[in-house]
C-alpha cells in the first residue's frame, strides 16, 4: 500500500460503487484528508451516504467540483459519458483527468476536451472495494511522469496496478473488469458441489471461497504457471484428475475463454 501523501484534490464526478472504493482506499492509504476529495452524484441518497462515511465534501455540480479539482475522476457510465464530459470539458485545462469508464478511449475524451488535456484510463474492478483491486492503467501522450505516479497512487491503494498499452484496455475488461463475476459464478457453482454431496451451505461456502483465495495467492506468490500448480494437485489414479477431465469434458476452459472474449467485444461496442 502506498505511503506517501498527495498534495492534491480529488473531484470524484460519479459517486457510485467504484468512487466509494477509490474514496476509501484514498483515505485509509493517508494519501489525503477528507476535505481535499469532492464527489458529485445526481443520486441525494448516495451523496449522503458518501458524505456520512468518509466526512467528505459533496455536491451535486459537476462542473464546480471539476474547476476544485486538480485530479478529476471520471467515474460515470459509459453510456452518459460524452454528455457529462462535454458538461465539465470547459474546466479541465489544468487537471489531471483519470476515466474509468469502461470502452472510452483517450482520444475521445481528448477530442472534447482539446489536445494537450492530460488523460489515463483506468479499468480497476470489484475487489477494489476489499483492497485488493487489479487496475489497468493506459496513459495519454500528454500525461506527464508525476500524472502516473499519482495515478498509481490512488489505485494502489485499492490493489495492484500494471501499466499497459490502449489498444488492450479492452481485453483488460473483458479478463480482469469482469472476470470477478466469472469468479463468483465459479465459487456459488463449487458451493453448490460441496452442498449436493452434504456439506451445509454456510460450509461449503468458506471452503469454496478460500480455496480460491488460496490458489490465487499461490499463483501470485509463487510465480509458477496455473498448469504446473496444478498438476502438483493432481497425482496419478487420484480424486483431482478425475474432477479435473470431468471439467474438460464440460468445455470449461473454452468457455472462460468465451467469456472474455464476449466480454471484450462488448466493451469495443461502448466505445464506439
């Protein structure tokens, strides 16, 4: 985690789900106080919310928290994204701005903005709101060396960060944007194993959950390949190859790989 402090403020435009990750792994990180960050929302209820918990500044003016803002997060939906930026494009000139709005590409939101506006595109994803978030971050031609440091900053206080070229950002979201939920489904279809063959639910839930904690962190700390861990797993005659040719014969691995694919090409879709 991150330990030097940022001399910034952070104008959050978008208070949902992710602005609270952000927000929170801002704070506990020590990178600011509260009132340096400013979260706009048209949502009363989640600004209340936001204000309450963290004793931020809060508002419903995107574009005067844009102007207070030496960072700018964009934390909007793709499919009102042009109309808010297009909205605060007039107060960005000197601010950092960061999106993570999933398909937009730097040189649209450039092209609104004009061309010497400082962008990186960001994709964290769900397990942000844990602290252990995997963010992506493509950089704009423009973005200056301490834009990145600062950028890396604020996510690394939610997880890890890799830095990667644009033209990936959306295989990015199809793998790591979305891939929690595949990981979910795979953790609810384990507990329902456990539970067919009798093990309580509540049970079988924590076992299924960190079992794949644990073989993540393996992966993570070992540095091995997937494959090699698991052929460590499954030894000649045992139980884990028999349940493994049983997922191949279920297509899993071509279907995960569907899924990211599926995935990728949706978030070309809401780019255009």
């Amino acid at each position: 985690m991150p330990s030097a402090a940022l001399s910034h403020k952070i104008a959050f435009v978008g208070g949902g789900q992710m602005a609270e990750a952000l927000i929170g792994g801002i704070l506990a990180a020590k990178l600011c106080v509260p009132d340096r960050i400013w979260a706009t929302d048209p949502a009363a209820v989640r600004l209340d919310h936001l204000k309450k918990t963290f004793g931020i500044q809060v508002g419903g003016s995107n574009r005067e928290a844009a102007a207070w803002g030496d960072v700018v997060m964009l934390a909007v939906k793709p499919q009102v994204f042009d109309g808010v930026l297009k909205e605060i494009g007039g107060e960005l000139a000197n601010a950092l701005i960061v999106s993570i709005a999933a398909g937009v590409p730097i040189s649209r939101i450039v092209g609104i903005c004009g061309g010497q506006t400082r962008v990186i595109r960001a994709m964290p994803n769900m397990p942000a709101m844990v602290h252990e978030g995997m963010t992506a971050l493509a950089i704009g031609s423009c973005a200056h060396e301490q834009d990145v440091a600062t950028a890396r900053c604020i996510f690394e206080s939610v997880g890890k960060v890799v830095p990667v070229e644009e033209r990936l950002m959306d295989a990015v979201t199809g793998l790591s944007g979305s891939g929690p939920a595949y990981v979910f489904l795979a953790i609810e279809a384990l507990t329902d194993g456990g539970v067919k063959m009798g093990v309580p639910r509540d049970i079988a839930a924590v076992l299924a959950a960190q079992t794949v904690l644990g073989a993540a962190q393996m992966v993570l700390k070992t540095g091995q390949h997937p494959a090699r861990l698991k052929d460590q797993v499954a030894s000649p005659g045992g139980t884990t190859i028999a349940g493994l040719h049983r997922l191949e014969q279920g297509g899993l691995r071509a279907t995960f790989i569907d899924a990211v694919e599926a995935a990728t090409k949706r978030s070309q879709e809401l780019g255009r």
